[in-house]
C-alpha cells in the first residue's frame, strides 16, 4: 500500500476509497510459502474488507481484516484502471 496507513482507521478509510479498484494481493502464510491472487475490491465492512477474485483463482471471493494489512500478512497493491491483465 502506498502511503503506510498506520491506523486501523486509515486502512479502513484507504480502502474505501479503492471500492472498485482492481488490485494485487499477496497473502503471507508462513516465511516460504505467499499466494499471489488479483481481483477487485468489491465490499467494505466495519471490520472487514471483500475482494472478488480473477476467475483463474480457486474461490470467488476473498475477505481480509483490515488488521491483516496492519501487520503486513495481507499485502495489496492497487493496479491502474486502463491496464489490461
């Protein structure tokens, strides 16, 4: 994320701001092994944000905490609108 919100409450406001953005998440597991999905933000919640997944991907929809971007097991990044991937 650019910019490194340092609260809860500005990831929160950060990410809804992006609704609709496509984006690029990494997903922390352990030290060796990250998961690399795109889709789009498609909801927000109080405590929670939804990604709805590329179609490549296993599941259809991801939902992260907005403290999973706090401590950096979640990272995402924010794709431009005119690229095609």
């Amino acid at each position: 994320m650019s910019g490194q919100p340092v609260t809860i409450d500005q990831i929160r406001t950060f990410i809804d701001k992006h609704l609709g953005k496509k984006v690029v998440l990494t997903v922390n597991h352990s030290r060796k092994k990250k998961t690399v999905n795109k889709g789009v933000v498609a909801e927000t919640y109080p405590r929670h944000f939804v990604v709805k997944l590329d179609k490549t991907a296993a599941v259809k929809n991801a939902s992260f905490t907005y403290a999973d971007l706090l401590t950096k097991t979640v990272e995402i990044e924010f794709q431009e609108q005119d690229r095609v991937s």
